[in-house]
C-alpha cells in the first residue's frame, strides 16, 4: 500500500473536486439569490412574510419529494452526462425567474430549480467516493461542501450590490447564464475514474486499494433496476435514522441563513443595505473555515489512529454544540455581538456540514445514490418547513423565537448524533 501510495504520478481526483466544488457553488447561488432580493421582489411584487417564506421553501418542495428518485438517478446514469443536464436545465429556471411578475410565477419558477437540482449532492457523494480513498473522503466532501459557504460568503456583497444598482431581475439573469456557460465546461472536462484519459493506473490503484468505488458498482450495471427489498434498506436501520435527524436539524440553522438572514439585518436590526451585504458575508466564512477545519481534522484524526466514529462524529457534535450560541443574539443589541454570536452558530454549523461522509461511510456499498437521497430529502425537509415556520413566528417584525427554535433543533441534532447513530461501519444487509 505504502509503495503505492509513493509512485503516484497523477492526481486528477483533485482536478475533479474543482469542478464539483465549483458545481457547488453554482448550485447555492441559484438557490439563495432569491434572500438577497427578497425586501426588493416584496416590495415590487406586494409580499407580506408568510407569503415571502412560502416563496423561500418553494425551491425544496420538488428538491425535497424528488431525493430518493433523484439519488435512483445518481446510480443509474453517467454522471458526466447527468450533471451536464441538471446545470443546464436548473440554470435557465433561474434564468427565466427574472422575468417573472407574479408571486405564482416566481413559486413555479422556484420548484423548477428544486427539481433538477434533487439529483446533484447524490451526484456528489457518489463521485468522491469513486474519485477518493477513504482517508480522503472526509476531507473531499468538506472542500466541496465549503463552496456553499465560501461562495456564498464572497458573492453576497456582489449581489446586494448588483441589486442596489440595477434590479433584482438581474440577479437572476447573471446567476443563470453563469451557471450555463459552466454546463458546458463540465461536459467537457468531467471524467469517472475509469474513463478518464489521463488518469495513471498507480493512482487508480490508489483510490482502489484506499476504499475508494473506482468500478461502478451502483444500478448503472444492472439491468433489472431497484427492488422493494433494496429500497427498504434505505429506511430499516436505526444508525442510518440517527444521521437523517441529525441532518435535518444541521440543515435548520443553514435554512435560516439562507434565506431570512438578509432580512433579519435589515428589518429586524434596521441595518444599511450596503452594510449588510458585507456583515452578511462574516457568518458565512466563518462556516467555510469550519466546514473545511471539520474535513480536515476528521481525515486526521483517521490518520493517527482514532476509532473512524469519533474522528466522524467529533467535529458535527461540536459544531451542532456551537450552533446552539445563534440563541445568545436575542440578548444583545450590540450589531458586533449579533455578528459575533450569528457567526460562532454558523461557524459551528460548519463543523456539523460533513453528515455526508456517514452516507459515503455507512450506506450499503450498492446503494450509496438512494441512500444519500433519502438522506438530503429528511434533511431537505427543514428547507421546507423552516421558513414558513419562521415567516409565521416573525409575523409581527421579531426575530427572538425564531432564532430560539433554531438553537433548540440544534440541540437535537447533537442528541441524535449522540445517542442514536451508534458505531460508524459500513452496513452490510444480509443476503437473503
């Protein structure tokens, strides 16, 4: 193994994170351009809050019910065409946003983008753990995680901006060609392992030998498709519910800074819009720092010699932990110390980002797509219930229960994380 590892002339697998870390980023600025522009689209448009958080959870309506078809998607179809499709399809539905004039237009725009994104993180998960050893995965899955955070973090304040000096319908117009121009240069560039044309066998080995699926393994090879008893494999095991939980709760507080954070700024703390871009920008890359700190410190707590479920577990306990500090800005109307306390929640929700590595770790080796797609629809479900939830205990302009019932999800995912995903080991059904 060891003189494998020492002659390896390539290292395309980490060319291939690029694109998917650039897929990521993508992907979240089509999802949250929409809470950048969401006081100008209420004003231009008539929208009170509870409609403003029915249009937010608009995109995972269809992402959410369309999870588990779209991880079946991941394992049956090659993934250089399929993410090729998906960028396109869900580029020009944010595209065609900018032309909407009605709140039903903006609603069905915002489903089509939660349709064809439901394939991409399954996607994603299943090209790290082809394209990575398992020492390596955790790492992976957190640098192409962080894009959510560091494009985000960046883009933020180009947004606010764009948007204080043309419309909010450019946002949409420049986030949809951005994302079509990259569906052409994934086409091109995009390989799996075996198929690439300069990958060297010493690194395919590599992976191989590191736990990494460099054959394809999942339905792409069969010809008979899904069955009952293998769908029901998804669901059976109490370790793997412990991981849903624990993701819908972590997926909560990025919810709330994904779309009501921008208004919290401005209408609940009464903040300059241009300022706000900026101080927007703080929550997200102190998530990015803990979302890479958390891949980091796991792989290497793998590497010297700690059990792999307290190298995995470590880091989503004590961001989850963390999390529950977003509770400490109900109490303080310093805008640096709701800064300060918004920024160690999302910072510790960082830590908490690599619940996908118990997917690529735990799930049966043939059905890493579907369980990873039942994973992000439980998880997905908080992007649906969030923020009416919070459009409807923010009704009357107050912040302080919504930011109360964040901190206490985030209690229960810690709990979940804890008590109920038990040891961390790949599951093998038994054959019948």
């Amino acid at each position: 193994m060891q003189s494998v590892s020492n002659r390896i002339p390539t290292r395309k697998r980490f060319g291939i994170l690029a694109l998917v870390f650039i897929c990521v980023v993508i992907n979240y600025m089509d999802r949250s351009n929409i809470s950048v522009a969401a006081f100008a689209i209420s004003e231009d448009l008539g929208l009170d809050t509870v409609k403003m958080g029915f249009l937010f959870s608009a995109f995972s309506w269809t992402y959410v019910a369309l999870q588990i078809p779209g991880g079946l998607v991941a394992d049956i179809f090659k993934t250089r065409i399929l993410y090729t499709a998906l960028l396109s399809f869900w580029s020009l539905a944010t595209l065609l946003q900018g032309f909407a004039n009605s709140f039903i237009a903006l609603f069905g725009a915002r489903m089509s983008i939660g349709l064809f994104e439901a394939p991409s993180y399954p996607t994603n998960n299943r090209i790290v753990t082809r394209w990575f050893p398992d020492h390596e995965r955790a790492t992976a899955i957190a640098v192409y995680t962080s894009g959510q955070f560091l494009g985000l973090a960046f883009l933020t304040p180009v947004l606010f901006t764009v948007l204080e000096f043309t419309s909010w319908r450019w946002l949409f117009f420049i986030s949809g060609l951005i994302g079509l121009v990259f569906a052409a240069i994934w086409y091109i560039f995009y390989r799996d392992p075996n198929d690439h044309p300069k990958v060297s066998e010493e690194e395919l080995t590599y992976i191989r030998e590191g736990g990494g699926l460099v054959e394809k393994t999942g339905k792409e090879d069969k010809k008979g498709g899904i069955s009952w008893k293998d769908f029901s494999q998804a669901f059976i095991y109490r370790k793997l519910w412990g991981v849903y939980i624990g993701q819908f709760c972590v997926g909560s507080c990025f919810v709330f800074f994904l779309t009501w954070f921008p208004t919290y700024l401005v209408k609940f703390r009464g903040l300059d819009f241009i300022k706000s871009g900026f101080l927007a920008s703080i929550p997200f890359i102190a998530a990015f720092v803990g979302v890479l700190l958390a891949g980091f410190t796991s792989d290497y707590l793998i590497k010297t010699g700690k059990s792999v479920g307290f190298a995995r577990k470590a880091p989503v306990i004590t961001g989850s932990l963390l999390s529950i500090s977003i509770i400490g800005a109900n109490y303080t109307d310093s805008t640096a110390l709701v800064i300060f306390f918004l920024a160690l929640a999302f910072f510790g929700n960082g830590l908490a980002s690599i619940t996908w590595v118990f997917v690529s770790t735990m799930a049966p080796r043939h059905l890493i797509g579907l369980t990873g797609g039942v994973f992000n629809c439980i998880g997905g479900l908080s992007a649906i219930t969030i923020p009416i939830i919070i459009g409807i205990l923010a009704k009357d302009g107050q912040f302080e229960r919504a930011l109360f019932f964040i901190g206490v999800l985030a209690l229960i995912g810690l709990l979940s994380f804890v008590f109920i995903v038990g040891k961390v080991e790949r599951i093998e059904p038994e054959k019948s």
